[in-house]
C-alpha cells in the first residue's frame, strides 16, 4: 500500500504556500462574517457544522449510555425523549442537509465549473446566517427544556399532547430549511449560467451532477416543509388546525405533508455523498468514472423518483391500499440508480492503477455500508416485510448505514479530499488511514447489531426495553465507543495539520478537476483567468499531456 | 466510571451466554413473512458479496504497484444493462412477494373472532366479545384467526407483536383492522412501536397464546358478567338510540337490525359498507352519514361517549339481527319469557336480561 | 453555456457584479433565481391548497356555508384591485426598460397604493368574521349562523337555500376558516412584503437607479408581484366561488 | 405586438408593448366579470357514475382562473418570450405541484375504495 501512491508533492524545503490566497486577501472576524466568497462561506459552514456534529453526536453517545441497560438508569424516559429528539433534529437538519452541499459544495463548485464565485453570493452568505440563526434557535429551545416529538413533529402528539418547546423546534427548521433552499438554489443557478466556455453539460465532473441533483429536490422539497411545520405551529398555537382528529382534522394528512419533504430529504442527505464518491474512486484510480452518462442520469433519475415514493413511510398507517401498491412499485424503481451507481464505482477500478489513500479509504467504506444501507431499504419498501421491521431498530439501523455510514463517510471522504485544497497543507496520511479504518469498524459494530435488534422486534426511541435485548445494546454501546474515536481522530490531526501539515502544491492527487488545476488555497476569484474547458472530465491524458507541457517550458 | 464494570461483568455471566438473534415464529403468517426476510437477506449477502469482491480483487489486481498505467474505458452498455435489468427484476420480485404478503396481512378471514384494541398514553386495553376486558395484555386462541380492530383515543400509536410478524398502527379516530392465527402457546411481547410521548417505553405488554381449551377456561374465569354486546345494549337504551332507531313506521331513524356488513347509499347518494369504521363514525359524527330518506337530526355523541362506548355499541349494532328485543325496551312493559330466543347475542341469554332490565 | 461565449469587450457598466462575465449573464442568472425562488413558493401553497381540497372533500357542506359567509363583492373588488396592479407593475417593468423615470415612479406608486387598497379591504373581509366570531382558535368561534342561517339575515338573503347545518357539522365551519385564514393570511404576508419592497423601489428609483439599463432588479420584482396576483386569482375561485351553489 | 430591443445585447430581451399589457388586463377583466357571473348560475352537474359526481360550477371556475393564471405567466411575466429554460422551471413547478395534490387525494379518494 504504501509502495504506489500518488501524491505528488512540490519540494517541501522551497515550497511556500501562495502569499495571495482566499484566506489571506482579508484579515480581520468582519471580513470573514461579510466575505460574499464562496470558499470563504465554505468554511464558515465547515466550522458550524463541525460544532453541531459533535453536539448531536454527543447526544448520540447519551443515547448509547442509556440504552446499556435495560431499565431507564441513566436519565428518565422524558429525557430520554428530549435526547433523542435533539439528536435527530441536530443531525438531519443542522450536519446531514446541509453538510456537504453547503462546505464541499460550495467550496468546489464555483471552480468545477470555471467560475469566480457562485451567481448569488450575497443569498449564499444569507444563506449561512439563516443557518447559524436556526441553531442558535435550536440551541435555545434545548437549554430551555428541549422538544421531545422525535424529528418527525408526529401530529396529533406535537400539537396538542406534548408541553415542550414544540412551537421554537419547528420554527429552527423553518429556518434552516430555507438555508437549505437558498444554498440549492444558488447551486442550481450557478451549474446553469456560470459554466466557463467550453464547459458542456457532459463535460461537468459528476460531483457538479449529483449536486445539480439534490440542489432540485432541496428547492421543490422544502417549502412543502415549510407550510407543513408553519400548519403545525398554527394548530398548536390556535387549538384548530387540520392534522388533529379532535377538531376533526386528519393526522395522515400531515404525513402525507411531512414525508413529501422528508423522504427527498433523504436523497438530499446521500446525494452530495455520492458526488464525493465519483470524484475519489475516479482520482485515486486514476481512471474516468465507468460509464459517466448512467451515473449522471441515475442521478437525475433518483432526484425524480424520489418525489414519488413518499407514502413508503405510511404503509402500516392505513394509507389506502391501492397507495400502498403503487408506492412500494415505485420505491423499487428508485432503488435501481443507486444500484447502478455501486456497480458503475466498482468497474471504475477495473483496469485502474489504484492508490489508497484515506479518501478512498473512506470511499470504500462508503460502497460496502452504502449497499447495506441500500438493499435493507428495500426490505422496508417492500410492504409485507414493511409491517414487521417498521419502527423497529432496524429502521435506525437502516437509516444510519445510510447517513453515518453513506453520507457521513463521504463527508469525511470530500474533506480529507480536498483538505489539501483548502488550506494548502495535506492531511498527515497514515493516521489518518488508521482514522478510517477504525471508524469502519466502529461504525459496524455500532449499527449491526441494530439490524438483528429490529428483526428480533425492539422499537425504536425507547428509553427501556426487555432485557434479552441488553447483549446487542451492549455490542452496539461498545462499538459507538469506537466509533466516537474515529470521529475525533480527524478533527485532532487535520487541526494540526493547519500548521504542521506539507505544503501541498496545485495538484497532489494528480486530479482532473478544474479545482486542481489553480493553486492551493485558491485565490479569492479562484481563476487568474477564466478557463476554456477543452477536454472531457476525468481525462488523465489531458492531464499528462498538461504536465508535459509544462516541464517543458519550464526547461 | 465505576458502574461500567459491573455492566461487564454481568454481560459476561448472563447474556453471551444466552440471547435471541432471531424472534420465535408463533404465527400462522410469520414464516411466510420470514421466508420473503430470508430470500431478501440473501440477495443482499450476494449484492454486498459481489461489490464487495469486485472491490477488493480490483484492488489487489490494478494496484498501482501491479498496474502502474491505467487503461481509459469509457463504459460498456451490455454491463450497464445487466446491472440495471438484473436488479430491478428482483426488486419487482420482491415487490410482488411483499404486496401478497401485505394483503394477506391486512385481509381478516370471515370467520376470524374479533377483539377490540384501544391505545391510550400509555396502555393497552383490549375488550373481548364476551366482556373480558384487559389491560397491557392480550390473551388469545392457537388455531384460531384473531382480527384485531385497533383504534387510539389520543395520539398515534402502534400495536406490534414481534412474534407475530404483525403490526398496525393505532390511529385516533379512525379503526384499523390486522389479524393473526396463533400456531404455539406461550408469553410474547406486546410493543407500542410508534413514539406517543414520554412513557411511550412502557407501553408494553404480554400475549398470552393458549390452547383453544385454556383459552375457554381463560375467558370463563375473567368474564366481568356482561358481554360487550350487552354493554352496548345497556348504552343503547341509555343514550335513547331507541326513541329513533325501532320498526315503528314513523320512526325517525333506520332500523339497525342487520345494518352490519349491508350496503347503503347515504343521503348524498354515495354507496358505502356498513362496517365497523362506519358504524364508529356514524355514531359519531352522524350528519355525514344520514341513510337515504332520513333527516339528518340525530345529534352528535363526540365526546358524550368514550371510545370503549363506541366499541360497545357498534358490538351491539353488529349482533343485532332482529328489532324484537328494541321493540321490548320501547314497550317498557314486562319482559315476556320467551324474549330469549332471538336476543342477541346468542347465547348469552340470561345476562342479557340482566341488562334490559337492571 | 449561454452567454459566456461571448465575452464582452466593452467597459463594465457599474451594476454588474465582478463574478460575472457580463451583463447578460448577471441578468439571466438573477432571473433564473427569481423563477427558482417562485417554484418553491408554488409549492409552499401547494401544502395549504392540498389540504384545503382534501378538508373540502371531508366537510363539503360545513365548507360550502362557510364560504358564504364570504362577500362576492369585496373578493371581486379585491380581484380587481390585484388584476390592475399587476397591470401597473407590468408598466413599471417597462417604463424601467424604455428608461422612463417619470412614468416608472407613477407605476410604481400606483402599484402601491393598489397594494395597500387591496390589504384594506382584506382587512375589512377580516374584521366581519372577527365581528361575527368566525376566527377560529381565538374570539370564541361562534357556530350560530350555521345552526340557524335566519340569525344571519345578511347571508340568509343571499343564500336563501342554506339549510341549517346539525351541531357537528356546524363545528366544522371552523375548519373552512381555519384554512380561510391561514390561506388569505398568507397570501397577505406575501402582498405586505411586496409593499415594503415596493417603498425601498419607489426611493430606489427616485434617485434614477432602475432607468440607467439596469431592470434587472424591477423585473424580477414584478415576477413576485405578479406570482402573488396568480395565487389570489385561485384563492378567489377556490374560497369564494366555487360553493355558491354546494 | 410590436417588440423594441431594451438593449444592444446579443440575446434578446423582448420588451412588451404597453398595447399588448392592456389588452391582457382587459381580458384578465373580463376572466373575473365572467367567473362571478358564472358562479351566479347553477350549472348543475354530471353524474359519471354512482358516488362520482362532477359539478360544474368548481370546473368553470377553475378553469377560468387557469386561463387568467396562464395569461399572467404568459405575457406580464413574460414567459412567451423567455428561454427553454424558464419555461421548464415554470413547468416542473406546476407538475410537481400537481403531484402532491394529485397522490395525496389519490391516497383519500382510493382509501373510500375499500379493500379490494
């Protein structure tokens, strides 16, 4: 492994890092708080989202704890509730929606595709203080008692049976969900109007496609969202509205409202991860994405179906039958692009000559739980077997190989990727390889045993359960142990490595991308002139060819 | 940290030794449900083992060490193909397994007995045909099919037996309907598997398989005297249903006799079944479901009874099969003897009377 | 790409932004992100007119006298009101772009004052339920003029037909106006804004910043304007005149 | 309808003549005088099948408010004149709109369908 690799660094004893850089054109917090610089909003939402990662991962280790025993030992059910409530409403709304799209994303797609900065920065840093906004909201309602409706806001419970902060819960959403449209809609503006010449939609990197992707269903998903929490604060407020059977409303109409949002939601969750994921296995195998058309569209395609397949959280709830029928026909479909996105991944190492450094590391983690992740989905879309694992622990553990083990390895993946980018110094590799690899393993004995959990029948969001159970939630207590390792190892040595780290040069994966070929950190307007986009993506000849060049007129 | 060892060692001593790693089969339904779970959980271990393998022997066969220059390859459609047309073939495999199952599931035989559920923060009460009445329990028959029909009187709930491999959700103001055969005797659990708040881990409870004949014993030994049916007549006659609901030719509402399971058309000329979800809501909100040729003048009872009431009096309704015993209530004179015969329930003669006339 | 295939030689006017290439493009982007912004608000009302039909569907006499409650005249009026603004922001979008300062100021203003017109009789149409106590939640909701329509001589001239709803039916009504206010209520939200946006244009454009070239920010204004004016023409069919004769 | 160029630019900017704004209020006018008038008249209704009945009056008025909408877009928000890609967006708002309102009263309508 460590024979091959590919990092080409310049001479670490008269490398410099460029004395003009995005983080130096300006000094002082003000220029920061007013920057309209994409790369520097990037960071600002880095520095956020890292902040509210751990606190909605140390509720999640407050979860773990509790559950080590079967009776309620550490804290008592109601707290338990908040716990977990806090942790799904942190994790989803303030790291999981917006975490990719909103550092990666708008850190690299301004330069994918050639321009100086997205086409709204101005809605982009708005976009960062409705962020910012909607958690100090959401930390607000925990200090003052917390919520306990679970992240789904379920009516009739959120509006008349509970006395938590249900009202300020739901307005932190509303708030952070239009960061979110916000952030989708620069995306989406910017991928249709700020293209460099030559730059034709099938010579985008697939990051910009999946990103494209999710920044659609962000847009058209979230205001549903919106109105939905808006109806639900109303009715709480008011004491009439039209989701609780007291005043003769339907609480299925506010599941039909709510999963319209949130099962796109989930696509917006995953879809920016496998945007990562197509740029690391193409770089470090030094190879075009196999098949660069069908994982576009796939893309494309789950960004559509994934509007069609929202009641598959109902099918237990008595939605009609003939819903329940076509929902579940539907889900089906959905499941195939990503299928197809695993297998396109896979034989893009084929005939490759592979380098594992911690991306790809990551990026492997990536396939393996995301296909878990996947098929277990299709075990709860299909609705015989819907009815028996439904709102069990093997729903947590589905979803948690998606988002932990999909989009958050990912996320890791995008930042050890492009950290060299960012900052100009490179991440140190072995620990971080060992970071990866413990994090894999943390996270498997974490959320495995979950699986067998769910089939035995343990439901979800109890705060005591029967204790058979307890030698599984043992295993699971354990590994989220090693899991909490895993997490923190990054945030150690990629901090250090601000200092300490080699400097990085343009380029040190010898990648494609229009990012990598300016220098690191990039400047303020990215391009000292905008580039011609002449080649295809992922074309490594192009990129000899370049390098060639270059030696050349250097000797 | 000093609770952590304890934890330890008893994880030691006790569970590795011993603890489930899948739940007992004690339906009629559970290993088909079981054998859609095994045959998706093999074609996920050959999915998972396929990408996992591809990942690994590219690994090792185009590391960079053995394969210092990478090929270009644009992609291949007859690959793409297959890895679309082969998934998604299964997937409407499982589609279809999934949906029969589903139906079965969700579709009681005609001959199933039924037992009414209701949830309430935070417990279970079941009602029984014959006046058992239980709490965070659920006692029921081998060899016989059970329809549950669950409703909620406050917030979403889910009625989950494990064992069973069924589930449904209790929705307020609405009845929902699973049903089940039990095949082996014994205790299992009994979950409320949708978060209704903060004891919604207590919500808990035992099923109680027993054999046809330990079930009789069972139900002998716990009836509260009256049988639902007969609570719902006491109700009935309580709430004046019958100053409306009679034979008399200028009666003002239909008669209920026979009502259950036949097909009216309301006043707004819509066709509808007459079941139990129908009966609730009728009671209920009445003005919306005015049988053709009536005035729609009966008052509302939302909130004059409770949902256990309800349960009572569409019992009632359901056993109804004659007026004569309405007609006996409305004439409020002596209760001939041979009132028996056509009472309803059948069966349950002698309480019965108890009833009319307290 | 569009636009930036063609690079601009010319000196960059003051207005365009240093991350785009050209004008152009500033103005295609800005109004693509405009047209954006109108889809998510689509499907913000969509949620309310999805449960607006479905509660109609459930509690569809409850619904239709509620909804005669309502007064024909005022929503007619009101339609006008918004259909003749529409038209006069339209004219302000093309006084900008034929650099008409006087006549862009006088379209604006107009504009405004219909705007504020518009909000007045809202207001009007609101104070009659409060003063009839048909604002559901708070004011005890009164369900009298639906248990006996002759209490309500008004209505029951109009609506001579109206049988008297049964108690829980009558309950119902509270839904309609429910949905009533939580529609019209937002839909005015969206017309208040406007209005505030419509004062920082009005002294925007005073001191010539919309007719030098730059309508960018005029048109897309108008977009909104005019995106509220189309959810209004359907608040006015669903919540007034489709129940006249239920 | 006579069309000025706003600007030197290559792509064309359409400005809409004030002739062609006051025609379309005066139509969208006469869509509202019609509607109310309509809405004074029962138009009775069709019964498709037993339970399905289809009134007149909400169609009409429906479809007229549908005609002004359409008229809004088309010519004060000048999409007529815009691009593919607007036209699209506009599109993709309506449809997606209509598949929330659609599936989600598809789940209510079916639900009175019964079992089977």
């Amino acid at each position: 492994m460590s024979a091959a690799t590919i990092v080409s660094l310049p001479d670490q004893a008269t490398a410099r890092i460029p004395k003009m850089n995005f983080i130096t054109k300006e000094n002082g917090l003000l220029s920061w708080l007013l920057t309209s610089d994409h790369k520097r909003i990037a960071t600002l939402y880095l520095i956020s989202i890292t902040f509210f990662f751990f606190i909605g991962g140390a509720l999640a280790g407050l979860i773990r704890l509790e559950l080590l025993t079967p009776q309620t030992s550490l804290m008592a059910a109601d707290t338990y509730n908040k716990v977990f409530s806090m942790h799904g409403l942190i994790m989803v709304f303030f790291f999981l929606v917006p975490s990719v799209p909103a550092t990666i994303g708008n850190f690299v797609i301004p330069m994918m595709v050639g321009a100086k900065d997205l086409a709204l920065p101005k809605i982009n840093l708005l976009s960062w203080y409705l962020y910012v906004l909607g958690g100090l909201m959401m930390l607000y309602t925990m200090s003052t008692g917390g919520v306990d409706t679970g992240w789904t806001f379920t009516t009739p419970l959120s509006t008349h049976y509970l006395n938590t902060n249900v009202v300020s819960a739901a307005l932190c959403v509303f708030v952070a969900g239009f960061s979110s449209i916000l952030t989708g809609l620069n995306f989406i503006v910017t991928i249709h109007k700020m293209r460099c010449p030559g730059m034709t939609w099938f010579r985008l990197p697939l990051f910009v496609w999946s990103m494209y992707a999710a920044s659609i269903l962000m847009v058209l998903g979230t205001p549903v969202l919106a109105i939905t929490l808006t109806l639900v604060g109303l009715e709480r407020i008011f004491h009439i509205g039209v989701f609780d059977p007291a005043f003769g409303g339907d609480p299925l109409l506010f599941q039909h409202l709510f999963w319209f949002y949130s099962h796109p939601a989930v696509y917006i969750m995953i879809l920016p991860g496998m945007a990562v994921i197509s740029e690391v296995v193409s770089t470090f195998s030094r190879k075009r994405v196999f098949g660069y058309t069908a994982v576009a569209f796939s893309s494309v395609a789950i960004a559509v179906f994934a509007f069609f397949v929202w009641a598959h959280h109902m099918f237990i709830m008595g939605i009609s039958n003939y819903s329940a029928l076509i929902f579940s026909l539907l889900t089906m479909l959905v499941a195939v692009p990503s299928a197809i996105k695993i297998f396109n991944w896979a034989f893009t190492l084929y005939k490759g000559s592979i380098t594992f450094e911690t991306p790809l590391l990551y990026a492997f983690g990536f396939m393996g739980l995301f296909t878990i992740g996947g098929m277990t989905g299709v075990f709860l879309g299909s609705t015989g077997t819907d009815i028996h694992l439904t709102e069990t622990y093997f729903i947590v553990a589905h979803f948690h190989f998606v988002m932990v083990g999909g989009m958050l390895m990912a996320f890791l993946a995008g930042i050890h990727f492009w950290w060299p980018k960012w900052t100009g110094r490179m991440y140190p590799e072995k620990i971080s390889q060992f970071a990866a690899v413990v994090t894999f393993i943390g996270f498997n004995f974490t959320f495995f045993p979950q699986f067998i959990l769910g089939t035995l029948g343990m439901p979800r969001r109890y705060a005591a359960y029967p204790p058979e159970f307890q030698a599984l939630n043992v295993f699971s207590t354990a590994g989220a142990t090693i899991l909490g390792v895993g997490y923190l190892l990054p945030i150690l040595y990629l901090t250090w490595s601000l200092k300490y780290g080699a400097i990085a040069g343009n380029n040190p994966w010898q990648a494609t991308g229009l990012e990598w070929q300016t220098q690191s950190p990039p400047l303020t307007e990215n391009f000292t002139e905008i580039p011609i986009m002449d080649h295809e993506a992922y074309d490594y000849e192009w990129l000899e060819r370049q390098q060639e060049k270059e030696v050349a007129s250097v000797g | 940290m000093d609770h952590i060892s304890p934890v330890l060692w008893q994880f030691l001593q006790k569970w590795l030794a011993r603890f489930p790693l899948f739940p007992p089969e004690a339906s009629k339904i559970a290993p088909q449900s079981d054998a859609l779970y095994f045959f998706m959980v093999l074609v996920s271990l050959v999915g998972l083992t396929l990408v996992v393998l591809l990942i690994v022997s590219f690994s090792i066969f185009y590391s960079k060490a053995r394969h210092p220059k990478a090929v270009q390859i644009e992609g291949s459609t007859l690959l793409e193909a297959t890895w679309t047309i082969i998934p998604l073939g299964l997937f409407l495999v499982m589609f279809v397994w999934g949906a029969l199952l589903y139906f079965r599931i969700y579709t009681p035989p005609a001959n199933a007995m039924n037992i009414y559920v209701v949830g309430k923060q935070w417990m279970w009460k079941a009602e029984h045909p014959g006046g058992q009445h239980e709490i965070n329990s659920l006692h029921v028959p081998t060899g016989q099919p059970v329809q549950l029909t669950i409703i909620s009187q406050d917030v979403f709930h889910s009625f989950s037996i494990p064992a069973f491999r069924v589930k449904r959700e209790a929705i307020p103001g609405r009845y929902t309907t699973v049903w089940f055969e039990a095949t082996t005797p014994g205790t299992y659990h009994l979950f409320c598997t949708q978060y209704c708040g903060t004891n919604h881990s207590q919500m808990i409870g035992d099923v109680v398989v027993m054999t046809p004949d330990d079930f009789k014993k069972w139900l002998a030994s716990s009836t509260s005297g009256d049988s639902l049916a007969q609570n719902g007549e006491r109700l009935f006659a309580s709430l004046s249903c019958s100053a409306c609901h009679n034979t008399r030719p200028d009666a003002r509402g239909p008669s209920l006799a026979g009502v259950y399971d036949s097909k009216l058309t309301l006043s707004t000329g819509q066709a509808v079944t007459a079941d139990e979800a129908y009966l609730r809501q009728a009671i209920l909100n009445p003005s919306q479901h005015i049988t053709q040729g009536y005035a729609p003048i009966m008052p509302t009872y939302q909130g004059q009874v409770s949902e256990e009431g309800v349960i009572a009096l569409v019992e009632y309704i359901k056993n109804l099969d004659s007026d004569y015993r309405v007609q006996q209530t409305l004439n409020t004179t002596e209760i001939p003897p041979e009132s028996g015969g056509k009472a309803p329930p059948a069966g349950h003669v002698p309480a019965a009377q108890k009833g009319v006339n307290p | 790409m569009e636009e930036a295939d063609h690079p601009h030689h010319e000196e960059h006017p003051s207005y365009q932004r240093h991350h785009f290439e050209s004008v152009d493009q500033q103005f295609d982007a800005t109004n693509f992100a405009m047209w954006l912004f109108l889809v998510t608000e689509v499907m913000f009302f969509g949620g309310l007119f999805a449960s607006y039909l479905i509660m109609r569907n459930w509690y569809y006499r409850p619904f239709v006298e509620g909804s005669h409650q309502l007064s024909i005249f005022w929503g007619t009026a009101n339609t006008a009101v918004l259909i003749v603004s529409s038209f006069t922001m339209a004219m302000a979008v093309w006084s900008a772009e034929v650099r008409r300062k006087g006549t862009l100021l006088l379209c604006l203003s107009l504009t405004l004052l219909l705007g504020f017109v518009f909000l007045g009789i809202k207001g009007i149409e609101w104070h009659e339920k409060w003063e009839k106590h048909h604002v559901p939640g708070i004011h005890q909701y009164s369900i009298a003029a639906f248990l006996d329509p002759a209490s309500d001589p008004e209505v029951h001239k109009q609506y001579p037909d109206d049988q008297p709803l049964p108690y829980d039916l009558a309950q119902k009504t509270e839904q309609y106006f429910f949905l009533y206010f939580a529609m019209t209520g937002m839909h005015a939200l969206h017309m208040a804004i406007g209005c505030g946006i419509l004062i920082f244009m009005i002294v925007r454009a005073k001191a010539g910043a919309y007719t030098a070239g730059h309508v960018t920010f005029v048109e897309n204004f108008g977009l909104y304007w005019h995106f509220v004016d189309i959810i209004w023409i359907y608040l006015f069919a669903l919540l007034y005149l489709i129940s006249r004769h239920g | 309808m006579s069309e000025q160029h706003a600007r030197t630019a290559e792509n064309e900017h359409h400005i809409v003549s004030p002739k062609t704004y006051l025609a379309i209020l005066f139509a969208l006018l006469l869509g509202t005088a019609l509607t109310v008038l309509a809405s004074y008249f029962d138009l009775g209704e069709w019964h498709i099948a037993s339970g399905l009945t289809l009134f007149w009056n909400p169609v009409v008025a429906l479809a007229i408010a549908t005609c002004k909408a359409t008229l809004v877009v088309l010519f004060f928000m000048h999409v007529k004149y815009s691009s593919r890609l607007t036209k699209l967006t506009v599109a993709s708002g309506i449809f997606l709109f209509l598949v929330l309102i659609g599936m989600t009263l598809a789940d209510y309508t079916s639900r009175a369908w019964g079992r089977w």
